[in-house]
C-alpha cells in the first residue's frame, strides 16, 4: 500500500539489439520495430488461452517501465480513495468497472468491443493510445457474425 507515482525499476541493465527478427511492427510488417525487436513469450504464455493475446517480456527498459504505467496508477488512485473516503469507495469502483468490462461485448464485425465504459469509470476516457488505432489485426480476417455468436455462447461442439 505505498503511494507509488512511477512503477519500480525491475528492469534489465542491458539490452541486446544485435538479434535478428521476422516480424516487425504490428501495423506495418515489412518494418523495423526497435522497441518490439526483442520480445520473448513468458514462461506462463501457453497457460493463457489462445483468444487472449500472450504477454511478452521485452529486455528494453523503457518498455517494461512503462508495461506497469497503469497498474501503478490505478492501485495509486485505489490507496488515494481508501485513504480518503474509506474501503468501501475503491471497492464499489472495482466492482462497477468490473461489471462494466464484462457485460460489454459487440461482435468483430460490429466494430467489436471499444470498452467505452470501462475507460469513463478507470478516467481514461480522454486518452488516445497506441493500441486505440493500430489494434495490430489490420491483415489478419475476423470470423464471421455467427461464428463468434457460437463461440460467444459456448454452442461450438
């Protein structure tokens, strides 16, 4: 429970950019990403499932600084809210964002899921960030309307 501003500095001392890589930025595939140059899966990638993207480790620093930006500022604004007005305010606020980000869904086709909500109640709803326009699936084909109502429901026997 410490008031924490920035994320610590768990990072490497080092990096390694002599490594050669296949892929490239997300947007744009035939170019050099420097900061994503080096990412490797973590050991509990293959645990996670296959719908939900896989967290990396990067050796940059800056990267895994800012990776914990908004944790940190988000149990900062939860500590501040507990000091302020007791335990009960974070949790409520948990507990509606929570509710927020799992009842809102929208099939790919129909846009797919913004989290508008989810981002009024966390007070980010005035930023604009990297994976808010470039989501990185430009290439990739999404599945159709009724496959995803199918995977939605649990009816893909």
């Amino acid at each position: 429970m410490s008031l924490r501003i920035a994320p610590p500095s768990n990072h490497a001392t080092s990096t390694n950019n002599t490594s050669s890589t296949t892929g490239g930025a997300p947007s744009a595939p035939g170019i050099h990403d420097t900061l994503r140059s080096s990412l490797t899966p973590t050991p509990t990638a293959s645990s996670t499932s296959p719908s939900q993207p896989q967290p990396t480790t990067s050796t940059h620093p800056l990267e895994s600084r800012l990776a914990a930006w908004q944790s940190t500022q988000d149990s900062l604004k939860m500590n501040m809210l507990r000091r302020n007005f007791g335990i009960a305010e974070p949790v409520r606020r948990g507990m509606e964002i929570k509710i927020c980000r799992e009842g809102e869904w929208r099939p790919a086709c129909l846009g797919g899921s913004a989290g508008v909500g989810g981002d009024v109640l966390a007070g980010r709803d005035a930023e604009l960030g990297w994976e808010d326009v470039y989501k990185g699936d430009e290439i990739m084909e999404g599945a159709d309307f009724h496959s995803e109502m199918e995977a939605k429901l649990k009816m893909d026997w």
